[in-house]
C-alpha cells in the first residue's frame, strides 16, 4: 500500500481547502489599506481575516456560512472617534430628528401622561436648526405642554438646554438670579427667563431624581447595540468616570460580542482619583480598552462658548471662555502626561487649540514620550497655521467632525464670517500641514454617513459650500472614518483596514461610495454590519442568506 501514499497525498494538497467561518464574494471591497486597494472576496476564521483578493481564492476555503453581495460595496466597519453613548432613564426622550416645536410639545404631553403630575421630563437632541418655527424652544412652550411637570431639554450638542417655568422654581432660579460664572442664563427684552441656560444647565438638572442603575445599564447595552445598523463597528466614548466606566465593563462582560468595539475615555478628575482607577490608556482588550484622558478646555460652539482668538460676530469683546484656569490645564497635561496616559482633549475654538497644544507641547518637553498619540477632539475654528505645523512636529492628532459643518451651520453662520466660517471644522488644510487626522460624529448625528456626506462635499444642511478647499476625497473620507480611526486608540495593526491579519468587522452598504453621485451619500443604507466575523446586524428588509 505504501507506494499510493505519495500519490494519494499530492491529491489531496490539489483539491483539499482549508476550514473557514465565513466567506463573501462577488463584492466591491474596498479595503481601506494603505494604497486604498480594492478586491472581490474575503475569507474570515476565528474573528480574523484570513484572505482577501479576486473571485479565485474563494476555492481555496471551505466556509461554513457564504455570503453572495451580488455586487454590493463593502468597506471597513466604520469607527467613530468620538460619541457619546448614554443609557438613559425612563425621564428621557430623544429629540434628535424632531421637526418642530409642535412635535416637541406632543413628545412632552405624551412623557407627562405616561410619568404622571409632579414627575421629571428630559431630553435631548433638538436643535432650532431643525425646527420648522426656525427658533429654539423656550420656557413657555414646555409650560404650554406641561404646566405640572418640570421640563429640562438638552439641544444637540449639549451645551445649552431649555427648561420650563415649574424646573426653574424647583432649582431656585428666578429673574434675580446672578449669572453663573462659565454660563448664561438667558433673559428676553423684558428681563424675564425665557427658559435657556448656556454651559451651565447643570443648575436645573441637578434637580432631576437619578435613575437606577439598572434602567440605565440596560439602556446603555441597547443604544450600543443599535450603532451596529448604522455601519459602526468601533466607538471610542468621548468621556466617562471611572466609576462610568465600571457600567462600561459589566455590559462588555455580559455581552461584548453583540456589540461594537468600544474605548472609552476617562475624564480627567485628578491624579488620585485617576491612581484609585488603577488603570490607564490601553488597559483592556478588543472588545472594550481604556482610552485617553479627557478634558473639556473650552464651551462648544451652540452658545456660542467655545474660546476664540476673534471676537464672534456682532458680539463685541466676546469670545467665549475657557472652563478651568490656564494655570489648571497646563499642570493636569503636565501629570496626566507623566502619568503615562493619553490626552484627548476637547478643544473647539483657535484660542483653546493654541494654548492646548502649547500646554502638550510643554508637558511633552519636560517629559518626552514615545508614542503618546495626545490628540484634540473637535477642532472648529483654524488656529494659526504655526499651531498646525507645531501639532504636525509634536505628533499632535485630531479627532474631526466633518459633521458639524453640515448640522451646525446655522450656528456657526450666526456667530462666524470671512475665512473663520468658510474653514470651520477645517479637513484638508491640517492634513496638508502634516496633522493626522481621524473622523467621529460626536452624535450630531451620529450617522457617519452624514460625516462622509460633509467631509466630500462642505456642503451645510443649507446647501450652501463651505471652504471647497477643505474637501476630502471619498478615499481620505472613507479612510478617516476607518484606517486613521483605529490609531487613535492604538490599534491600526489589528483593525480599519481589510486585510489578512486583521479583525473581520466590516460593513455592507447599499450602494457604491466610490461612484456614487455625493448628493445621495446619505441615502445609503447599511445592509450587514459584521463584527469578529459574525454579523450583528442585518437591515431587516434584506433578503437572509
Ligand atoms: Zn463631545
């Protein structure tokens, strides 16, 4: 017998094929590696990637689930570099998409009805911007909906919110109220509260009940759950406790691998707090690591608070303000960079960024680091480009919103004017300096299409270009929303591409980005979000496999 061996062993090296979990085929992928390559087919085994190329090498595999794309694009999961994810109480109600005053006061009545006389409303997400009144909701509105329950809404963004008359009492606010240092409590022609308090809500909704841990863990698993249909494989959560970041870990442990990939930063909140943590940039695993440490340096730009080098337009002597003395940020960047961490701080207007990247620049002289990948989150309005080249030497990164240009254009279009509102939330200009550049949505909205959309066409929810200059190519849109995302938290060897070696988390879209006319970017859907090779979602009107 021995002599069919040889024979017999050639045979089965021809036409033997190696075990594997999941193969597609016949697809447009697009695997975001560093020559932006394109390819056919793609083999997945044990939560990697095993091959990529042509039609062929599907023979060489015997997978256990086939999916046909019939033609469909595929690109790398989408990783956004900064969201705020939040589980919320049964208080709440999401605003984001509400269309006018009206709809708002209905989602009021209906909260009002369900909790009861006397009970907490909150909520999130309006902006006037979106609202066919075309003004933002004030106090009398909510009193119109719900005289008997206090009312406190957050507009997008976060850094204004509009409470009603009943909120106000209970949180002791009145027309003699002082103004909070940092904030605004707005009044009208008539020195009465219309309701709207700037970076300083904090005073009303201290007063709303907290809700169970409970409630707002299973809350958190389930909004986590829902970015997998909007092609969102990796999150990096732009802000926890440490103690936040405990809820963070019990979900992960519970049932990481139905969720996306998640990093978390941890808010700076002292150097012996952040010690008790015990943990630091990095720690984790895959599936749920420690980010950077956050600070919020300056106000966000929908007050307008964010602290600008140029007075805002038609405010005289007004520009915005920094949250924490100077002295402060530059000796937490000095520890928090001794300290081995990563610095990721929000920084949104030029005057925030220079001294930022001043106080990095410092701490990193007095104590050089490797690889520290300090980055900015947010990065509104252009610094002086002696800053981008600064950042670019430094190793300085920037989280970007290409986003903001197209949701908050009503913002910046009232407070900005000349160069400062055309290179708002400016792409290609930094990333000609030498700046590293990775995209996120900050959940305004947290669609990363609306980012693309944006980023490849400046275009405001107007239509109006801003700055064409500072457009990306669909290529570098789709690249900062995957390949560069992933460095920001370490992990371009193993995700943002789609290439042997690397995680299989990858997203199947409706249509072409590559061809498409941009005016339909949003129009695209997401049909399969893949995550460690197993998909996690599936559009439900899609056709099973
Ligand atoms: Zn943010």
């Amino acid at each position: 017998m021995g002599h069919f061996l040889p024979a017999l062993l050639i045979a089965t090296a021809c036409t033997s094929t190696e075990p594997a979990d999941l193969l597609l085929h016949n697809g447009k992928i697009v695997t975001s590696d560093e020559r932006f390559g394109l390819a056919e087919a793609l083999v997945v085994r044990g939560g990697y990637i095993v091959a990529v190329g042509g039609e062929e090498i599907a023979s060489r595999y015997d997978p256990a689930q086939v999916i046909d794309l019939e033609g469909r694009t595929v690109i790398p999961g989408f990783i956004d570099t900064h969201t705020h994810i939040r589980g919320r109480s049964r208080r709440h109600l999401e605003l984001a998409g509400v269309q006018s005053i009206a709809e708002l006061q209905e989602r009021v009545r209906a909260k009002a009805a369900e909790l009861g006389e006397g009970e907490w409303i909150t909520g999130y997400g309006w902006s006037e911007d979106e609202l066919a009144e075309g003004r933002r909701p004030l106090r009398w509105d909510l009193d119109d909906a719900a005289p008997l329950n206090p009312v406190i809404l957050t507009r997008a963004g976060g850094h204004s919110a509009v409470s009603n008359s009943r909120a106000l009492t209970l949180a002791g606010i009145d027309e003699n109220t002082p103004q909070p240092e940092g904030g605004v409590i707005e009044h009208d022609r008539n020195g009465r509260l219309n309701g709207v308090i700037r970076e300083r809500a904090g005073l009303v909704s201290r007063m709303v009940p907290d809700a169970t841990e409970d409630e707002i863990e299973e809350s958190l698993a389930r909004m986590l759950r829902d970015q997998l249909a909007l092609g969102i494989t990796s999150l990096i959560q732009a802000g926890e406790t440490p103690e936040g970041y405990a809820m963070w870990e019990r979900i992960y442990a519970a049932r990481g691998e139905e969720l996306p990939r998640a990093t978390v930063q941890i808010r700076w909140v002292g150097s012996d707090r952040l010690a008790a943590f015990g943990r630091r940039t990095g720690d984790g695993d895959d599936r749920l690591r420690v980010g950077a440490v956050k600070v919020l340096v300056d106000g966000g730009f929908t007050g307008p608070a964010a602290y600008t080098r140029e007075p805002y337009k038609g405010q005289p002597g007004y520009r915005g303000s920094l949250n924490l003395p100077v002295e402060e940020l530059y000796a937490l960047v000095d520890t928090a960079n001794r300290l081995g961490w990563q610095l990721g701080f929000h920084a949104i207007g030029d005057s925030a960024i220079v001294l930022t990247v001043d106080a990095f620049a410092q701490a990193l002289a007095a104590h050089p680091r490797d690889d520290h990948r300090h980055y900015l989150n947010h990065f509104t309005v252009s610094p002086p480009v002696g800053t981008l080249d600064r950042m670019a030497a430094l190793g300085i990164a920037v989280a970007q919103q290409p986003n903001f240009t197209y949701t908050l254009e009503g913002r910046y279009v009232a407070n900005l004017e000349g160069d400062r509102l055309a290179h708002n939330n400016p792409l290609k200009l930094p990333m000609d300096r030498g700046v590293f550049m990775g995209l996120g949505s900050d959940i305004l909205p947290i669609g990363p299409l609306v980012g693309v959309y944006a980023a490849v066409t400046r275009k405001g929810m107007s239509g109006e270009v801003y700055g064409p200059e500072e457009r990306l190519t669909m290529a570098e849109a789709i690249t900062g929303y995957t390949r560069h995302a992933a460095w920001f938290t370490f992990e371009e060897r193993t995700k943002g591409s789609l290439e042997p070696g690397k995680l299989a988390d990858l997203v199947v879209l409706s249509d072409d980005l590559l061809t498409i006319d941009p005016e339909r970017i949003m129009d695209v859907e997401v049909e399969m979000t893949v995550v460690g090779g197993k998909v996690l979602y599936r559009r439900p009107d899609t056709p099973r496999q």
